[in-house]
C-alpha cells in the first residue's frame, strides 16, 4: 500500500472564498483519504456532498468541511496515492493554478513509501448510469480491466465548441497530461459568480476565461483540448468521494458535479460504502 514518504505543505488563496488556506498531506498507516479535524480522522467516503455545476463542498462526521477539494483528490488518485491523511486550515483547498499539476508535482516530489496493509481495490462488475436535464447530461460507469476516461463537452456559439477526450489512467499520464488542465469558464458567467458570491479569489493566473473569440487577457491553452481534460480532473476527484475509485471505463457527457455526485452515490450503494 502506498502512502507519502514525507508531510507536504501547501498554500494559496480559494477560488470561490477569496480566503487563505493552508494544506497539509500526510503519511497514513490506514487505506484510504482521510481528512483530520479536532474531532479526529473522518474518511472521505463518510463525506456528505453538497455538489452543484461549480464546484464540489462536503462535511464529514468529525466537522471537517471542505470546498472545491477535487482538483487535490483528483491528483491523490491520479497520482497512485492509496493511503493518505489531509488537513485544511482554511475554508477553501487552495485553487493554485487552476490545475491540479501543483498537486501531483508536490506528491511526485515527496515521493512514496510502501506501508502494511491492503490498499482499498474494487472493479465496476455492471454498467451503472445516470443523467440529468432529460437526459442532456450523462455519467456512465462501465466494467473494464483498467481504469479510464472518456468525455465529451459541447459550449456550442463558444470557442471551447464541443470536444472530447479519452485518456487511460495512469500516475504518467496524469502527471504529463491531465493534471496540466486548468478550470475554465465564459465571460458572460461572471455576473452570475458575483451574484451568488463565487470566484472571489479567481484572476486570469488560476482559471482559463473565454469571450466569444478565444482565452482572454493574452492566455493560451496550454494543449488542444486543456477544457475537455479538465473535466476529467473534477470526474475523478469526485469519484474519490465512493470511498475508492473502482476500475472501470467512466463515460461522461455534458456533466458536472452534480451529475458526478450522482454516480457517486450509485457506486457507494452498488459496492457497499455508506450512503451520504
């Protein structure tokens, strides 16, 4: 089982909270992600998720909360990482660079140490699907020998366009490709974000902004289909959020996290983790 060889500490601002936070990620004797709070260590799969289109907030049972937390989980899981324990002093997991690359570089630099015990494997044994909006968004789980991702988005009249993506899951390929993808979003969604008091903390150096011609403020992607591949990020980071990621092809199109939370919650029920 493979957990951290050393504590890493991080900090940075909340997209959403404007606030400083500071994140710890720390060797653990126990499979899973877990989160501590003065009450103690909660695991992740104990989380109750308040998940919308923006970002992903949970609670856990030891009074722990944490908000846009799948950019981190995501590069836990990406990364390999099977046992780790996590601290957030702060509102907010740092938003970094919009990516999840800070992430996975910090844990590559720290390097791991194989540690007693059975990591948490499990296999999707049938194919599980949800969808919203009548059917407009979908999230599919399918049975297969290794883990991947396949997604597809459509911003149609935007530059984004549709694109879609399908990646094998490996640290490699998370590491050199997936992790680099930075958040996203349209001009004309700001008013929104000010109304409902999101994205205090977001600027042109952690998200990706698109008006109706290209990246503004002289940003450029970073690869092709860098919005696509960020999705696949906000996918496996709530996957965690099952208590483990099953292996298995996962088919999202058009979804968010509310469609991801929704899979989520058919995972746990199908391979006995609690239910939020």
């Amino acid at each position: 089982m493979l957990t951290l060889r050393n504590e890493i500490r991080m900090s940075g601002t909340g997209l959403h909270s404007g606030e400083r936070s500071v994140l710890y990620l720390r060797p653990c004797g126990r499979a899973g992600i877990y989160f501590r709070g003065k009450n103690g260590l909660s695991p992740a799969a104990d989380a109750v998720v308040d998940e919308d289109s923006r970002l992903t907030g949970f609670s856990l049972p030891n009074g722990v909360t944490v908000r846009t937390g799948e950019h981190l989980l995501a590069a836990v899981a990406g990364m390999g990482l099977e046992a780790v324990e996590i601290e957030l002093d702060g509102p907010e997991v740092p938003i970094m660079d919009g990516s999840a690359y800070c992430f996975a570089e910090a844990i590559k630099e720290c390097g791991f140490e194989e540690t007693a015990g059975d990591a948490v494997r499990t296999a999707v044994s049938c194919p599980i699907a949800v969808s919203e909006k009548n059917g407009e968004r979908l999230a599919v789980a399918l049975p297969a020998e290794n883990l991947s991702v396949t997604y597809v988005i459509d911003y149609p009249g935007t530059p984004i366009g549709t694109q879609s993506v399908k990646y094998d899951i490996t640290p490699d390929v998370f590491y050199n490709i997936i992790s680099k993808a930075r958040t996203f979003g349209l001009t004309y969604e700001l008013g929104f974000l000010k109304e409902n008091g999101l994205a205090k903390g977001g600027s042109l150096e952690n998200a990706l902004i698109f008006d109706d011609r290209g990246p503004v403020g002289g940003q450029k992607l970073r690869f092709p289909l860098e919005c696509v591949t960020h999705k696949v990020i906000d996918l496996l980071g709530d996957l965690t959020l099952a208590g483990s990621v099953p292996v298995g092809h996962y088919i999202a199109v058009a979804a968010g996290h509310s469609t991801h939370g929704k899979l989520v919650r058919r995972l746990k029920a199908q391979y006995g983790y609690k239910n939020n």
